[in-house]
C-alpha cells in the first residue's frame, strides 16, 4: 500500500512539471540585446567606403528634408531616388534574442517586423521547433527581429495577442500590426512565406 501510494504520488509530481505549473526561467542561451549596431554600420561602411557611405547618408537627409533629390550633387531620377530609398532603408540584419519590452520597441523603431515566439523551458515542442524557428529567421536575409518570449512570465503579452498556449508564433509587420500566427509546428516553407511577408517582401 505504501509503494502504490509513493508511485502515485511521484507520478503526479512529474505531471505537475510537465505542465509547467511554476514559472521557470529560460536557460541562458539566447543574447537579450540585438547585434550592436555599430558593428552593423562599420560593415556598411566597408562593404561601400566610408566618403559614399557618408555621401549616400547625406543625399538621403537631402531627400528626406525635402531639398530635392540629388546623389553626389546631382540631381536624382526617379529611378535612381528609389534606388537610393532601398539603400538608406533597414539593413537586412535578423536576429533572433530572447524577448524584453524595449528590444522589441526598438526593433519597430529601426523598421524591422517582428516574430514572437511563445515558449517555455518544459514544452517539449518548443525545445524541438525553437532552434529551427531561430535559423530560418537568422537565414532569412529579411529586417526580422525575432523574439523568445517566456510564456510562463510574460502575462501581459500572453493577454495582448491573446495566446491560449504556449508554441504560438505570432508575425507582425513593421507597423507592429500583426499579420499572421501559428501554433504548433509549422512547415520550413509556411514559415518563411510568412517572415516574407511580415516584412513586405
């Protein structure tokens, strides 16, 4: 009677970790910060030279002021001021760090759309989805900030986008609107269709 009662007893308490009843914190795996953006610039500026990346900086304020469109003080087409917009707009960087409320407003302040990804240390579904998730968006050669948010701990997110549980992927667009959601293990193919269009593309 003891044994059965010792038995019954270890088997509910690995139900209750099973089902995630205390919130447990996620292992430190993933940065909390997105790469630095000086690092992202200096790589611009190599990638073109600093005196036109400095020069392309200034058409771009030039335009933006509405001074007219020049390019190395030279009135621009315009074909070439369109070219010029592609070239000042978010630098295809994605990145995917665990999920804090001011990462993600300063990925919508720098442009980039966003991915939130609901997880939880004991979802098994998430441990096995997670590191696919994590390289389609880095892969992606799209402006995606892509976000782990603990679903044990983040209560107000959960509430916003109103996740039901955890292993959703919510997509939003630049605007922060959202586009479109998953739940549960999701395609390489329907994934990136979707990062595709979270960012316009």
């Amino acid at each position: 009677m003891k044994n059965a009662y010792m038995l019954a007893l270890a088997a509910a308490s690995l139900m209750l970790v099973g089902q995630g009843c205390a919130p447990i914190a996620p292992p430190a795996d993933l940065p909390t910060a997105p790469p630095a953006a000086e690092v992202m610039e200096k790589e611009g500026e190599s990638a073109m030279g600093p005196e036109e990346g400095a020069m392309m900086k200034e058409d771009a304020a030039a335009t933006a002021d509405g001074g007219g469109a020049k390019l190395g003080g030279a009135m621009m087409t315009e074909d070439e001021a369109e070219v010029a917009k592609e070239m000042t707009a978010p630098e295809a960087n994605p990145y995917y760090i665990a999920y804090s409320e001011t990462a993600a407003q300063a990925a919508v302040a720098d442009g980039y759309a966003t991915v939130l990804y609901f997880w939880a240390a004991w979802c098994p579904i998430c441990r096995a989805e997670e590191p696919k998730l994590k390289d389609w968006i880095e892969t992606s050669n799209l402006p995606i900030a892509g976000f782990r948010v603990n679903y044990d701990t983040e209560s107000a997110l959960k509430a916003k986008y109103k996740i039901p549980y955890q292993h959703t992927t919510v997509f939003l667009n630049a605007k922060g609107e959202e586009v479109e959601r998953f739940s549960g293990p999701v395609t390489e193919a329907e994934f990136r269709a979707a990062l595709a269009n979270a960012a316009g593309k």
